[in-house]
C-alpha cells in the first residue's frame, strides 16, 4: 500500500496496540463521552486530561494535534452561533444577551466534538491505513467493505497525482482561475478524471480476474490481540465509561 496515511512513525506503546484493539477503544470512549450530561463539567475535564496523557504516551506532537483539528472549524462556527440563535431564557455574558440553552448546547457540540476529533487523531496518528484494514478485517467487517476500503486507499494517491498532473496542465495553458468563465474548465477536469478513474479500475479488475480473482481478498490478518493488549488499549475507554456511569448518577 502507498504511503502511510496520518501516521506519526515513531515507536510507542500505543503505537505497538493492535488495531482492532484501538477501533475499539475509539468506539467505546466516544460512546462514553457522547452519552456524558453536558452540565457535568468536571467529567470533560476528566477525558481531556486522559487524551492528553494517551498523547503524550503516543509520542504525538501537540503540533500535529492542533493543524489537523482543523477539521473540527466548521462545528467550531456552528457552536459560537448558537447562542445567538437559539431561544429560551437570556443570560448576560459581556454585555451580550445570549441564550441560555444555546451557551450549553455550544459547549456540548464543543466539548464532546473536540474530544472525539482528538481521538481520532490518535488513532490515525498510532495506526498505518493497512493496519486499520487489517483491524477492520479482524473485527469481522464484510470482506466486500474491506476490499472497497483497500483500493481506495491504495489508489488515493494515484487519483491525486492525476489531479496534479492536470492542474499543472491547465496552468501551462493559461488558466489561473478565480473568474466563473472558468468553471467549465474545472467541471470538464473532474468529469475526465472520473471517466479516467472509472476505466483504470475496469482494467486493474480484469487484471485481477485473469491472475485468479474470485471476489474474496487474501487476508490482511492472521494475528489477533492477546487478552494482554485488550486489557491495555482498552484502559482509558473503560475509565471513560466508569466516568461517564458516575456522570448520569450525579446529574440524577
């Protein structure tokens, strides 16, 4: 498989976690968190300080945390809309009239985002794409899902580097986009690119057929998780699950 995705490639004890253990441990802690009041504050507190030490155990630079929480900016914008949209009783917060329900429902969306966001982090940053596959594979997800999963990160690239390829074409042409003329050009580059994708894989599927294809993958897997490593990946999502029972009781 090309490339290795998100991953950090350092040696570390969460690296070295099998990756069906780490899907889930993933599933499990953003059940956890999901479920958690958003009036219980100190149980959010709890969580990050637990990510923050999976981090530091992964060896994952707080850098590379914050650039890809980037992702999270458009729930961000949403969240600080919200008490300025939403209705109910009005608190005072600056000289700003916002709503009640709409400041808890922004640190809801904000808080219980940030968390999940950050944990998939660590789960791409700890875990190379084929690993995932493999995880995915041992955790009994259809093979039909697998294969599909395995050719698309397998030719993400490929399909990048055609879209490079063209850029660079139309810009030797002249085009330097930024005018709605040229929105034909663009439309006319992503239908070629979709009929050229559509095409390599009819052929990369008959070249399969002819070396004895039949629709089933070779495994990706044939290792699984001791009871060990079960027990250690699934640490802090237990924890997050104690926390979060112990959140509901008090909000009771």
């Amino acid at each position: 498989m090309s490339g290795d995705g998100l991953l950090v490639a350092v040696d570390s004890p969460v690296h070295r976690v099998p990756a069906q253990v780490k899907l889930v441990a993933l599933f499990v802690f953003v059940l956890a968190v999901v479920s958690t009041p958003a009036a219980i504050f100190w149980a959010f507190g709890v969580y990050a300080v637990m990510l923050v030490a999976a981090v530091a155990v992964a060896k994952v630079p707080a850098t590379v945390v914050s650039r890809r929480l980037a992702v999270e900016t458009p729930f961000i914008v949403f969240a600080l809309l919200l008490p300025f949209v939403a209705t109910g009783p009005q608190v005072d917060v600056l000289g700003l009239h916002l709503s009640q329900s709409g400041v808890l429902g922004a640190w809801n969306v904000l808080a219980k985002g940030t968390l999940g966001v950050i944990a998939a982090i660590l789960l791409s940053a700890t875990t190379a794409p084929r690993d995932l596959l493999a995880g995915l594979e041992r955790l009994r997800l259809p093979s039909t899902l697998v294969a599909i999963l395995s050719f698309m990160v397998r030719y993400l690239s490929v399909v990048s580097d055609d879209l490079h390829r063209m850029r660079v074409a139309r810009e030797s042409r002249g085009y330097n986009g930024g005018k709605v003329g040229h929105l034909k050009a663009v439309a006319g580059g992503v239908g070629a690119l979709f009929v050229r994708s559509f095409e390599r894989g009819e052929r990369v599927h008959l070249a399969m057929r002819s070396r004895g294809y039949t629709g089933q993958m070779p495994l990706l897997s044939v290792s699984g998780a001791t009871r060990t490593q079960w027990l250690e990946g699934l640490a802090i999502s237990l924890a997050a699950v104690a926390i979060a029972v112990a959140a509901r009781v008090v909000s009771l």
